[in-house]
C-alpha cells in the first residue's frame, strides 16, 4: 500500500502557508491532521510549528508552545528540532533559552534528525561538550 502522509503533510503545510483564504488554511490543517492520524510525526509537529506564524489564519501562540511540548516530551523528532530551534533563537511565542533549547535540539539529533545534526556540527558541540550541557540540564531539569 503506498503511503501517502508525506504528500498530505506538504500539501498542508503549503496551504496553510501560502494564506491564500481562511478556507484554504483549514483545508490546510484538515490534511495535517489527517497526516498526523496516520502516523506522521513531521506532520503532528507541523500542526503546532505552523501556529507561530502570525501572518497567517492558524495563529495560536499557545497552541503552538503546548503541541510542541507535548510532542517533543512524547519524542517526535521533528518537534523536538523545532521546539529547540525556536527556543534557542528565541522565536515567538518562546523566550531565548540556549540552554533547554540546545536540550531539544541534542534529543532531535540523538534520533538522527538532519537538521539538528547540522545545527550541532555547525557550532560544533561535540559529544564532551554536550556531556557537561547535558548535566548542567539535567539539573535544572530534574532538581
């Protein structure tokens, strides 16, 4: 059977993006849902990534933090990339954090997430470097 979410995650995502109707954005959101149904991780991280932008029809900066959350707390990769990223540049609706976005960021990596994996080569933040991130986390975390 072939499997089609990642086609119904594109179309979503770009419908919802594109902004061109509060119709077509709910369409949008309709195929993210059912992508998400069906097993795709990309495309239950993208229901709450797409809430951030304010530009279009799905704002819900509280929406967005709390999906995130509980997708990356669920391990989804994907949300754990984006809920990293954006708490390490500090992109509404989260406050900079580098220390518990770099957290995020090191989980998505762990699972072979490319785009972590290149954020972390990219600043070079080597498996020594993490170990000592990791329990200055660790005890913030878990006190």
């Amino acid at each position: 059977m072939y499997d089609n979410t990642e086609a119904m995650t594109d179309l979503g995502y770009g419908m919802i993006c594109d902004n061109l109707s509060r119709q077509a954005s709910d369409v949008g959101m309709y195929w993210l849902r059912l992508a998400a149904e069906s097993g795709s991780l990309h495309a239950a991280a993208l229901i709450g990534y797409v809430k951030q932008f304010d530009h279009t029809y799905q704002y819900d900066p509280d929406g967005c933090r709390s999906i995130l959350q509980r997708e990356a707390d669920s391990g989804n990769h994907f949300a754990q990339w984006f809920l990293g990223d954006m708490m390490y540049h500090g992109r509404s609706p989260f406050e900079e954090d580098r220390i518990t976005g770099i957290y995020y960021i090191r989980k998505a990596a762990e699972q072979g997430n490319s785009y972590a994996l290149a954020f972390l080569e990219q600043r070079e933040v080597t498996p020594s470097v993490w170990g000592i991130w990791k329990m200055i986390i660790s005890s913030f975390l878990h006190p």
